[in-house]
C-alpha cells in the first residue's frame, strides 16, 4: 500500500480526501482546457493551493496541462500560426528559469500571495478591458512570452499573456486556438525538463498524475464534444 502513500516536498503525507478531491478537479482541468482552448490552470490553481502546496501543485498542473495541450494541438494542427507559436516559445524559454527561481527559493504563502495577487489582477483586466486594440506587431512576442515563460514555472498559468498576444495580432479563432496550444504543448515540456532537474518534480507528485489519468481522459473528452 505504499504506493498510494502521497508525500508534499517538505513530508507531510496527505489525507485521501485531499487526494480523491485533487484527482475529481483534474476533470475540471483537462475538460475547461479542451473547450475554452486555455484556462485550465486558472481555473483550478486557486483551489489546488488550497490543499497542496504551490511546489506540489505547480508540477501536478503543468504535467496535466501538457497531456491536455498535446491532445488539443494535435486536433487543431491544421489551422496553428506556427510561426507565432516558435517565436513565443523561444522568448518564453528565457523566462522559464525565473519562476523555477521563484519556485525553488521563495517561501509557500509568499507563493500563494504571489499567485492570488495575479489571478486579481487578471480577473480585473478581464472585466474592464473585454477587449485589446489591435496591434499587429511581432515583437510583442518577446516581452509576453518571456512573462509566460515565468508565470508557467512559477504557477502554471502561462494562458494570460498569450491570450493577449493572440488578442493584439487578432488571430482568427481557430489560429488563436491553435496557436496556443501549440505554445503551451512546447513551454509545458519544457518547465517539466526544468522542474526534474531542479528537484521540484517529486515521485509522490508523479503518482499522483497518474491517479489523475482517467478523470484527465473524461475531462478531454467531454469538452471536446461540448
């Protein structure tokens, strides 16, 4: 039975509760990533924190969020601005090791203020400013996808300022959709390679995704088909 034992990186075992109700919001996860084409993380974040620590929590997102972006590219292969994708994720590299910093170094509650500070202001950008003007410049690729890169490390909610790339470039739908699912299949693989080279990504962490598995398959295939 040690296999179902679930450890958080600082030892502290967690109660099957925790776990039952961590595996039942990986639907909510994969189904709002597969429908809405991004927000997975921005939507469940905030209530995994609160059973999970963010050094817990940030690995187990961005491990389902990189199964859910895989399948989501590949359905929508066809119509990604694959230029616009390669440039954001190269900028968005340079930005992958300051939230592993961030994640590494600073204390959980900072963490959490951190994220909750984030997800205020976006909820206010969000409902003051529906909409950016179009602005169709390339370079704006540099500045969002370096602070994609960091906010992915960090918390894995990379969504905002590629949804605001997507917004300024006014990509069409099925591009825009595309597009990031593009970026998130390739900067998610990437902050995994940083997250078990750094010591952050756990083996209880790992067991728990694959617990995750069959509510991620449900989640997918329900908001394919909503």
């Amino acid at each position: 039975m040690d296999f179902f034992n679930l450890f958080t990186p600082d030892g502290v075992m967690l109660e099957p509760g925790v776990i039952y109700t961590v595996i039942a919001l990986m639907f909510l996860y994969t189904f709002v990533g597969i429908c809405a084409g991004f927000g997975g993380g921005l939507t469940t974040m905030p209530l995994i924190t609160l059973m999970l620590p963010v050094k817990m929590a940030t690995p187990l997102s961005v491990i389902v969020g990189t199964a859910t972006a895989i399948y989501a590219t590949w359905l929508s292969r066809k119509e990604t601005d694959w230029r616009s994708a390669a440039v954001l994720i190269g900028f968005s590299f340079l930005g992958i090791p300051v939230g592993l910093y961030a994640l590494s170094y600073l204390p959980d509650h900072i963490m959490k203020i951190g994220l909750g500070g984030f997800l205020i202001l976006y909820s206010f950008y969000s409902m003051f400013i529906p909409r950016l003007p179009i602005y169709d410049r390339r370079w704006i690729a540099a500045p969002l996808g370096v602070i994609a890169g960091a906010l992915g490390a960090a918390f894995s909610t990379n969504g905002p300022p590629v949804v605001m790339y997507g917004m300024l470039r006014n990509l069409g739908p099925a591009a825009f959709r595309g597009t990031l699912n593009a970026f998130f299949t390739a900067n998610n693989i990437a902050v995994v390679g940083g997250l078990a080279t750094s010591g952050i990504l756990t083996i209880s962490t790992f067991k728990l995704v694959i617990f995750c598995i069959p509510t991620m398959i449900l989640g997918s295939l329900v908001g394919q088909y909503v």
